[in-house]
C-alpha cells in the first residue's frame, strides 16, 4: 500500500490499485520510514528498482542504511535499473545523484541502468 500510495500520482487515469497490485506481484517491497512516518516504499524485482515516495518526503529519505541495502541489491544482480517519468524533476535528480546513467528516453519515460 505504501508505494501505491506514494506513487499513484504519476499513473494515468484508469488505472488503479488493482492494476498496480497485478503488475507487481512477485516484488519486493522495502518500507521507507522517515521520523517514524511511512514515506513510502522501494520495489524491487530482480535488477529493477523503483522508489516510490510521497512528495512531502522528497529528498529527505535516503538514508545512509537504504542507500547500503540497495547496492547490495546491485551487488546481488550486477546492476540496477530503473526508470522516471520525463516530467518527474525530483525523481529524476535522485536517481542521477545516486549514481544511475540514462541509458534512453522513450518520450515520456526516462531509462536509468547503474552498472
């Protein structure tokens, strides 16, 4: 529910918490917790990774000990992807900041691989 929550925002209209339930059964999900309020998740499946947080929390929640989890999760699978909405600036200056190179751009869709 976290990262539904966190993330609905940037779906388009239609497509709901069914959907989003269905598209990622199979994942991992990861609480993020800032100042002991649930700011959302990351997902994971396999390589790909997605940080879904609420927007009041933008910028503040990367801790030290997520930053830590997640390269394991890069050492486990060689690499990470992942991928932001073109319009998405704090998303896309995270992503960068944290290390991951664009590799494409589907026109609304930036692709990020870290190696």
């Amino acid at each position: 529910m976290a990262a539904w929550d966190a993330s609905k925002w940037q779906f388009h209209d239609g497509y709901g918490l069914d959907e989003f339930v269905a598209d990622t059964s199979g994942w991992e999900f990861w609480p993020v917790v800032v100042d002991g309020v649930l700011a959302g998740a990351i997902m994971a499946n396999g390589p790909e990774l997605h940080c879904c947080i609420k927007p009041e929390f933008f910028r503040r929640w990367a801790t030290p000990g997520m930053y830590r989890r997640v390269m394991r999760h890069k050492a486990l699978h060689g690499r990470l992807v992942t991928t932001v909405n073109v319009d998405h600036d704090a998303g896309r200056e995270f992503v960068e900041r944290f290390g991951f190179t664009m590799t494409g751009n589907t026109g609304h869709v930036l692709h990020y691989e870290m190696r």
